[in-house]
C-alpha cells in the first residue's frame, strides 16, 4: 500500500516474481506530476527482469540514494532478475 495514504503500509524489500496479484496491489497510475504509479514501476521492472536485470525501486528525490544502493545498503525494493 501507499505509505503516504496508509501509516501501516509495509515495505517488500525483495521480489523474486511478479505476478498478477503483486500488481494489483500495487495500485493506480501515481501522481499528477506524471511520475507514474508503482504498477508503472514495476511493469519497468518486469521488462528489465525478462533480460535478466537488476532492478531496484526506491524514492528519487536524494540524488545520492544511487550510491547508498550501490553500497549495499537495504533501500526500496530490490526485483531480481
């Protein structure tokens, strides 16, 4: 769920598969800035997955998350491929 909308919102920090109901509860198209939804996330990162990508999904709002990613610090949702 949004943690934005609901406080008990939990994070998954791993998917191995994305199925249909993964998706389902992933919920609408985002917001009107158009930064896309999280079903837009993963349907990226579903993409990526069928070439055997890495993906990981987290906030892009700190320009140096990437380096805290690549660091190995548990940050989003890590989707392997």
């Amino acid at each position: 769920d949004n943690p934005k909308v609901n406080p008990n919102a939990k994070l998954i920090s791993d998917i191995y598969e994305i199925t249909d109901e993964l998706k389902e509860k992933a919920g609408g198209a985002g917001s009107k800035q158009g930064t896309g939804g999280m079903i837009t996330k993963l349907i990226a990162a579903e993409i990526a997955k069928e070439d055997a990508i890495s993906t990981v999904i987290a906030q892009g709002d700190d320009p140096e998350i990437i380096y805290r990613i690549i660091d190995g610090e548990e940050i989003g949702t890590f989707v392997h491929p």
